[in-house]
C-alpha cells in the first residue's frame, strides 16, 4: 500500500514540475493592444496607438500632423 501511495505521489510530483508550469504563464495577449499599429489621418504614416495624438476620433501621428 505504502508504495502505491508512493508512486502516486511521485506522477504528481511529475506533472507539477513538468507540465504545470506551462498553465502558470499566461500567454501576454494584453501588450498586443500596447502595440497595434494605426494609420496617421493626415499622412498615412503607420504609429504605436500608445504614443499617437487623438483629436476629433482620428489619430495622428505627430503634433505637426495634428495642427495642420
């Protein structure tokens, strides 16, 4: 019985080490909408959303763009 109950423990063991860790880490599926990249309206030039200009719900790529 004892050894049973070894074993058991052991393929447990196991999977934790090996196989667990993988379900721990998420895949980083929020830094995708960091990063998506949007067309300037006035210039077409492709920008980071996090660092583009927005006014009126159109997005520029620079201040000079966003005044003219």
């Amino acid at each position: 019985m004892f050894k049973l109950l070894l074993f058991t423990g052991l393929l447990v063991g196991v999977y934790y080490v090996f196989f667990k860790k993988k379900a721990l880490n998420p895949p980083s599926s929020d830094n995708s909408s960091d990063e998506a990249m949007i067309p300037c309206a006035k210039c077409g030039t492709y920008v980071q959303l996090k660092e583009s200009f927005m006014r009126e719900g159109k997005y520029y790529c620079s201040r000079e763009c966003l005044e003219a």
